[in-house]
C-alpha cells in the first residue's frame, strides 16, 4: 500500500521546540482538509482504506491529512483522550495558519473517542465536523472475550486498584509488559475497559442523561454536547460488535445529539473495512456527507 503526497511538521503542545510529522495528499492545494486519526495500535497508513480515501477527497477538492499522534503504536498506553486531542487541536492550529480554514476530524476505532471528545469536551481550535468509523466499544468487547485469563481483564483489578490509591499514572508491572509488549498506565488500561473509563464512549448500556451511576459518559454529555455535526459509519461485520443489531443503538446517539449525528451502516464491511466494494461505499457516504462544507 502507497500514497503520495507531502511529510511537513506540527508543533507538540507545550513544547517551545518539540514537532511532530503529518502526512498530506489528496488535493494539497485545498483549504479544506479531513484529518485522519487512528486506533489502538495504529499510525500512519494503517488503515488498509485511506489510499482510496485519498483519492476521492481529493476529486471532491479536500484534502485527506494524517498525523503521528503520542499514542500511536505502542504510546497509547501511557496517554489519554485529551492528549490525542490537544495534539490534533496543535494540528488544527498549524492547519489554519498554512491556508486551511475548513477542517473535519475522522476517527477510525480508538481515534472515534478522540473525535468525540474533541467535539463534546473543552475549548480546543474549532473544526467543522467530525467523522466517526468503527466508533466500537473497547470495553464491551473485551467483556465479551470468554477468556477469563485475558490479561487486559486480569489486571483491571490491580489497575483500579492504584487509582484508589490515587497512583493512577503510575505503570502496570513487567508481567503485563512483557505478555503485551505495552507499556500500560492504570489510568489507561481502566479508561479503555473499565465501567466509567475515561474512554467508554460507545458502550451500549450507557444511559442517555447523568443518573447516577458510575458511568462517565451518559449520551447526553457526549452526542448531545457536539459543536459541530457528525457521521457516524458502522460496518455491519466489525467484530467488535456485541449486539445482534447496531441500529437501535445508533437511532440513541442520532437522538441524543439533537439532529447533529447521521450514521450509514457499511454493509459486508469488517472493523478495518478491508474489503473493497466497502471502502468505495465509506468514500462515497463521506465526500456525499462533506458536500454540506462546500455550499
């Protein structure tokens, strides 16, 4: 898999000297960018549908941009939603001052919880939409392992744990390290499987307002706080999936949000959408959804 295009820096926020790279193709020329953030595990061009992707933003006059983020690969087991985010925020700012004034963030997995946080949370540079695809629910599906050994679920106990003691960003000990090669936080590991995790965005037993429970995401502080409108694209062979149907859950979101989310389902499409007739619909549903930026 290749792509063309140009490698430039951004800056590290709260650094006066530290850069990161992101990767731009599509129409170069355009001032209106998609920027592209991945999952767990991912970095640049992963994902086996970006080079098509590339292409059809760039006939539809966008550009797609993809950033090397702290938690790409490995990294995100020491970070956070908020470090993802203000470091895509650093982008948005570096975008704008480079003849870019029409962004739209686009998350794949992981990447769609840094999306929405980025649309429902804080005072972050504006962008003008967002995209989600894949949004699946971590820790649903590692709830739905039946492997009881799974060291992710093995260790949440000893991760909740430190954060009662108030060690939350202390790291996991060498034995979940050398078993899964990541360097792990309590923080991290009870934010991406842990009932009220900081990261628990897209569970299907979520309620749709605050009622007291110990979840940190209720539909309406998230969906229902976007500044600006989202796509949501789920692919109706992800293996992620822990419902026999997605739609009532996505019916949720699209209420929640009071009109700002629309979602299409990817029909015959897996998590990573490998399968090509898939990739061409997601290109075509998301240059279709755009189209609202160039009126």
């Amino acid at each position: 898999m290749s792509l063309a295009g140009t490698l430039s820096l951004y800056p590290r926020p709260g650094s006066t000297w530290e850069r990161r790279p992101f990767f731009t193709s599509g129409d170069e020329s355009s001032s209106r960018a998609v920027v592209f953030i991945g999952g767990l595990f991912s970095g640049m061009l992963d994902a086996p549908f970006l080079p098509g992707l590339s292409h059809a933003l760039g006939a539809a006059g966008w550009r797609l941009v993809q950033l090397h983020w702290s938690s790409a690969y490995d990294g995100f087991g020491t970070g956070s939603l908020d470090r993802d985010c203000d470091e895509l925020g650093s982008l948005v700012t570096h975008l704008g001052a480079n003849d870019v004034d029409t962004v739209v963030l686009m998350g794949h997995s992981t990447g769609s919880q840094a999306v929405l946080r980025y649309l429902s949370q804080g005072t972050r540079p504006e962008v003008k939409g967002g995209i989600l695809q894949s949004p699946a629910s971590d820790r649903e599906f590692f709830a739905a392992d039946p492997d009881e050994t799974n060291i992710w679920k093995r260790y949440l106990p000893r991760a909740n744990a430190l954060i009662a003691e108030g060690n939350g960003g202390e790291l996991l000990d060498d034995g979940f390290t050398k078993e899964t090669s990541i360097r792990m936080t309590a923080f991290r590991l009870h934010s991406l499987v842990g009932v009220g995790g900081d990261d628990d965005y897209f569970s299907s037993d979520l309620p749709d307002a605050p009622d007291g429970s110990e979840h940190a995401h209720p539909l309406s502080t998230s969906f229902g706080k976007m500044s600006a409108p989202a796509l949501a694209l789920w692919c109706e062979k992800d293996h992620c999936a822990v419902l026999p149907d997605q739609k009532p859950l996505l019916r949720r979101w699209e209420a929640a949000s009071g009109g700002k989310l629309e979602w299409r389902i990817l029909l015959g499409a897996s998590h990573m959408v490998d399968q090509e007739d898939a990739q061409q619909a997601m290109s075509t549903h998301i240059v279709t959804w755009l189209a609202r930026f160039s009126e």
